[in-house]
C-alpha cells in the first residue's frame, strides 16, 4: 500500500493500562504478592473461590488508586463499590473477578506528553478503577497443553483507560513511557511490562481524514512490551485501512499480536458489557473516600516528572533532552536537584550526573543510593574546575577514578596527592607557547591563512607539555595573542 493512501486515514488510538500494584498482599485477602514464587503456591481458599469464603478490602489498593488519580490529575469519586464481573476461563477459579463498574475510583483527568515534534498533547484520563488479577495462562513450556499458575489470582490492579486521543503508534508508545515513569516514581509500581506489572490493550480504529466520526474499534490483548503495542498499532492501522481500500467491513473483535510474525490475529468477538453479566458485589460493602484522606495523600505525594521537568528548563536553563534524561528515573532526579542547590553552574552539574555518574552507576548495576560519592562532593569538584584549579581532563581521567576508589577522602587531598594542580606561572607558560608554535610553523601560517580550527592542535600540543597542568582560557588567549600579534 502506498503512503498516499494512508494519508487519507487517521489512525485513532486509546489505551487501556493495568498497572500491578506492588503491595505485600492481595487485593482482597493476605496472600502474598512475591513475584517468581513457585507456580501455584501463593493460594488460600479465599483466592480460589471456594465456598463460604469472605473476602476483605486491601486499603493500600485505595490509597494507591488514590495516589494515581490526583498525578493524572483526575477527579477522585466519593462513593465507590465494587462489582462481579462474570466470565469463565481456566486461570479465573471464582468464575468472576472483582472489579468496579459503575462507580470507577478516578475519573475525567488527564496528562501531557512532549512530542518528538516539539509539541504537546493532552491525553484525556476517562476513568481509573481498581480490580482483581486473574491467573496466568502458560503456552510455551508444554507441547500439547496450556498450563495454569494460578498465584496471580487476586493481586491488585489499577485499571487506567484513556480517551481516544492517540493518533499514532509512536504517541501511544510514549503514552506508555510516561505512565511508566508515573508509576515508579509513585513508587506503586515497577512498570517492569515483561514480568507483566504493566500491561497493555490498545483500542484501535482508523477513519478518513476531516471527519469527525469514529471508525470501527478493534481491541488488540496480550502485549509484554511497549514496542509490541507500537508494532501491532502499526500493523493494525495498515489492515484497517486495507479493508477499507477494498470495501470490506472492519469486524468488531478481540485480536493478539504475534511478535515472530508481526501481525495481529484474531482471538473472538468483542464482547459488551452484558456480556460479563455486572452486578454489585455482594460481599464486599461500599467504600466512602472522605476528603481528609484524598488531603493526606495529596500531602505525601512526591514531586512529579511533569514538574521536574519544568523546573529543570525554565529555572536551570537544561535543554528539553537533558532534563527528560534527568527526570527518568526519579531518585536520580531529587539527587540531581540536590547537587544543584551546592553548586552554580547547573549544565555542568547535568553533564556530570549524565555522564561520569550514571556510568558509573550503570557499569555497577546500582542505584544512585548506592553512589559513593556526596552531591556535596561532586559540587565540590565542578566548581575546582569552573574556578580553574584542575582542567576538566584531570578531573575526568585522574581524579574521578582515584576518588571513587577512596571516597572519604578530601578533594583537595586527593589533588595534592596526585599532582594535579594547574600551573599559572605566566612567564614560563609562555615559554612553552612560543616552543609549541616554532615546532610547527606550516601549521602556524595555516592558521594565519585562515584555517581557525589549528588552535585545537595547537592546545594538544600546550597541554602535553604542561602535563594538563594549565588553565585553559589563560592557554587559548596567550596562543592567540601569539598566533594574531
């Protein structure tokens, strides 16, 4: 199909999220949550269903949905009570999970997210309801059977389904960037989507351009990774508009996504809500949240990427890749906003924390709380090299390693120790100039002819003779004053 035909279409796009809270017990009973136990070993007569059984609320799950809610910036519903939502499948023993229908716990919000393009797009929040998890079906360990673990029964998820405000398979993707990043930094969350605590269902349609009505919705399940929903996106817009190309009808239906193959197939009829037969559940009573608990939590929430990353452009001047690099992660954020209230030179302390640090800390698969060294140090040795008492080659390949293997010690210790001070002797430096420009006078006139670039060499060649021990805006000027005098 050519590109001019996909043109003419819009490809319309809405997300349905489940994010697996990391709480220590189940949603409605005190099983635990560990991940990788043993298949079929995290059970109780509760989460099996079995009769006589009560279940009770997990309040964490609220206060999480809640914690959710306010970051999404949606409403948070006063009454809320939970439903029966009835089917079968083998990982489901109870024949129904426990979910919210009518009464969702969050509702009308929304987010942003900066586009590749440099523009922003509202995404709208339509509702966030809280439920049970069901088993997990296993197709890959046995030849002629589909085996069942059945200890994700009960855990706790927070449902997130967005408006249909998507219009491409990479928006969507970085829809789910962003939530992941939400969840962890809410700490509600690993957002890890190949152990399944993210998972995903697209709701894909397309229609011609400039019209206003909505194609036929086709639900595609079963993705483990956020290039797997863009990929099947993908594919999906070009078969809808294949279909429509030749005048058939967009069917209705559930499909999975095939990553070998890179096509989506077809799983059943899409189903309605009636199918599912709701009712309200009538073991569990109604849930009221009063205003002081939506304050309290609102109180403990942590600063959010959306207002770091402001924060990072407007007021430290980063550029919008150095601040989303920044605010990935988000204890490396509070730690980069740490370092930048002991120092003023706010790019390079990005630089640093970008560079040297996260290296650092990806070469050892650890956490910046597992960093060695203070934001106060570091603070310390960005301004010894703003101030000009080490170059920043020294600091970089001599005093960087040397510190991290010994990082009690002071850096002005650590500079004596090494020899690393820079030298500002004015006559003997400019003794060196003139030995560097009378070893190569070619490139000398070169330069004079034009060729700018040389000053470079000439630098090299300074900072191999003074062992790197000169401050390099003193070195750059002198060379100029000779080259240009």
């Amino acid at each position: 199909m050519s590109s001019d035909t996909l043109v003419d279409y819009e490809l319309v796009v809405g997300l349905e999220v489940h994010v697996q809270l990391n709480t220590q017990s189940k949603a409605f009973c005190s099983d635990s949550t560990e991940f990788g136990a043993l298949p079929n070993t995290l059970l109780s007569p509760i989460s099996l269903g079995h009769p006589g059984t009560l279940p009770r609320f997990n309040q964490q799950v609220l206060e999480d949905g809640i914690l959710l809610g306010l970051a999404m910036n949606c409403q948070i519903r006063a009454y809320n009570e939970f439903a029966r939502k009835n089917y079968f499948y083998a990982d489901l023993p109870k024949g129904y999970q426990i979910t919210q229908h009518l009464t969702p716990l969050a509702y009308d919000g929304f987010i942003h997210l900066n586009l590749e393009d440099g523009t922003r797009r509202r995404v709208g929040i339509t509702r966030i309801h809280m439920e049970e998890d069901a088993g997990k079906s296993i197709h890959d360990q046995d030849p002629y059977d589909t085996l069942i673990d059945l200890n994700r029964c009960g855990v706790p998820l927070l449902e997130v389904v967005t408006e249909p405000d998507l219009r491409s398979a990479r928006e969507a993707y970085q829809y789910l960037s962003e939530v992941r990043r939400l969840v962890r930094y809410l700490e509600i969350c690993d957002g890890n989507m190949e152990e399944g605590s993210l998972r995903c269902d697209a709701n894909i349609s397309v229609r011609q351009r400039g019209t206003e009505a909505f194609g036929q919705k086709v639900e595609v399940k079963n993705m483990n990774s956020m290039r797997h929903v863009q990929r099947a996106i993908e594919y999906e817009y070009q078969r809808q508009v294949e279909l429509l190309q030749r005048g058939e009808t967009i069917v209705s239906e559930t499909r999975s996504f095939d990553a070998q193959a890179n096509n989506t197939f077809s799983l059943r009829s899409k189903e309605a809500a009636n199918d599912y037969r709701y009712f309200p559940e009538p073991d569990l009573p109604p849930i009221w949240v009063l205003e002081e608990q939506i304050a309290k939590v609102q109180s403990n929430m942590p600063p959010l990427p959306e207002v770091l990353l402001e924060r990072f452009t407007s007021v430290y001047g980063l550029s919008a890749y150095d601040a989303s690099v920044l605010c990935d992660q988000k204890h490396l954020a509070l730690w980069f906003e740490h370092l930048v209230t002991l120092t003023p030179h706010y790019k390079q302390a990005a630089n640093w924390t970008m560079g040297p640090v996260k290296t650092w800390l990806n070469t050892h698969a650890l956490e910046i709380q597992q960093f060695p060294l203070t934001a106060k140090a570091l603070a310390s040795l960005i301004d010894a090299v703003q101030e000009g008492a080490l170059t920043h080659h020294q600091a970089v390949q001599s005093l960087w390693p040397a510190w991290l293997e010994a990082p009690t010690k002071s850096l002005h210790d650590l500079i004596t120790e090494l020899d690393l001070g820079q030298s500002s002797d004015g006559p003997s430096l400019e003794i060196l100039v003139e030995e560097v420009l009378s070893s190569m006078p070619g490139k000398v006139e070169e330069y004079r002819s034009g060729k700018k670039g040389l000053l470079g060499l000439f630098m090299g060649e300074l900072m191999k003779k003074t062992g790197g021990k000169v401050q390099p805006a003193q070195a750059s000027e002198m060379l100029r004053a000779k080259l240009e005098g």
